[in-house]
C-alpha cells in the first residue's frame, strides 16, 4: 500500500510516495475497530442483580467518613430524651392507674389477693413504657448523628446501663451504711422468694432485651430520614 505527500515547496508538484505494507495496515485497522466495538459493548452492559438482593447502601464522600462510627454527644441527648420520656410515661401510666383503680374502687386488698396478676401487669406496663423511652431516644441520637443509627441506638442503651449501675452501686454503698432499704415499709406479698427472686430476673432480663432492641431500632429508623434527603439530592 502507498501513500502520497506533497513534495517540498521548492519542488513545484511533486510528490513524496511512503510505501506501508498492505498487510500490517489492515491488521492494525481491523484491531483498532474491534477494540472500539468491545468497548462500545461493554459500557452497555448492565448485570441485574439477583433476586432478594439487598440494595447496595449510598455512597459516601471520603469527607464525609470522619463522621461516621459512634457519636457520644448524639448517644448522650437521646439517652437524656429516653429518660425524660421514661419519667413522663410511668409518671403518666402511674396516675392513669391511680384515675382507674378509683373509678373501680380497686383497693390494695384486692391487688393483695392476687399478688401475680398485680405485678405482672405492672411489670408489663412499666417494660412497654421503657420500649417507648427507648425508642425515642435512639430516634434522636440516630437523627443528631447522620450515620450509623443502629450504633447510636446501642450508645444510648449503653449510657442508661452504665448509669444504673452506678446509680445501683451508690445505693448499695449507702444501704451498707445507712441501712435505707430496712427503713421501707414493704407490703406484704403472698409470693415466696423464689418466686419474687425468679420474677424479677425474668423482668430484668427482659426489659434490657427488649429496650436494646428498641433503641437499636429507633436509631436506624432516625438515620433514614437523613437517606431519605440524599435520594432527593441524588
């Protein structure tokens, strides 16, 4: 295969003739046009996902990823949030039961008569309304932090334990000195210690379970308002 060029401008019409291997150049043509077919083919393609796939998450900028993990101050105001929710709702609950039992003319005979029923409703009631509490509070955190509200949630739960248990260590130390337990006018209840001992675990195990959840699941839940915004934004 041959080529003409115009010749230098000293050389009126003449020309310059580069001789290319009719072989080599077809090769090298033929390569270029398949190499642009495959890619014209491959930026067309599109892999469907498998049936039950979850949904990959959005993509955060590399700014942004400082942000994520475990907030204290977001966990620290929902855990404030979960209990002042806490006092309202017993506080609510408490005085709804006192209008009740009035209405009734339900007295503390009757709920000595029958001491299980009285404690499991009241244990009950009291659990649903720390579910509440909790949830709420894990809302919040997981609103205030942006990201990784179940986390949130869990810091929230995570602050009230430790709390309580402080709070149940200075009593302790304060019932060893002051004898303060002993000074309470228990009511007698027609349950063995067993009983009561069994009781309480049961509520106690319980009521940590169900408000972890609750909390966990307030975060989450407080997270996709802001997934909710950047769908939008998208």
């Amino acid at each position: 295969m041959s080529q003409q060029y115009p010749g230098d401008a000293g050389s009126a019409g003449s020309t310059a003739t580069i001789a290319t291997p009719a072989g080599e150049d077809t090769t090298t043509q033929r390569y270029e046009e398949a190499r642009a077919a495959a890619s014209r083919a491959m930026s067309t393609i599109t892999i469907p996902e498998p049936p039950g796939a979850r949904a990959a998450e959005p993509e955060v900028a590399p700014e942004l990823l400082s942000y994520r993990g475990f907030k204290f101050g977001a966990a620290f105001f929902g855990w404030l949030i979960a209990i002042s929710m806490s006092v309202l709702l017993l506080a609510a609950v408490s005085a709804a039961a006192l209008g009740t039992a009035t209405i009734l003319d339900y007295t503390t005979s009757d709920a000595k008569a029958q001491p299980g029923a009285a404690l499991i409703t009241a244990a009950a009631v009291s659990t649903f309304m720390l579910m509440i509490a909790f949830y709420t509070g894990g809302y919040v955190a997981g609103r205030l932090a942006r990201f990784d509200g179940g986390r949130q949630g869990f810091g929230v739960w995570t602050i009230a334990l430790v709390v309580a248990v402080l709070a149940g260590g200075a009593g302790w130390a304060l019932d060893n000195q002051y004898d303060l337990i002993g000074k309470i006018n228990w009511p007698d209840v027609a349950l063995s210690d067993n009983t009561l001992l069994l009781g309480s675990i049961a509520a106690t195990a319980a009521l940590l379970v169900l408000t972890l959840l609750m909390a966990i699941l307030g975060g989450k839940n407080g997270r996709r308002y802001h997934d909710r915004i950047d769908e939008l934004l998208d």
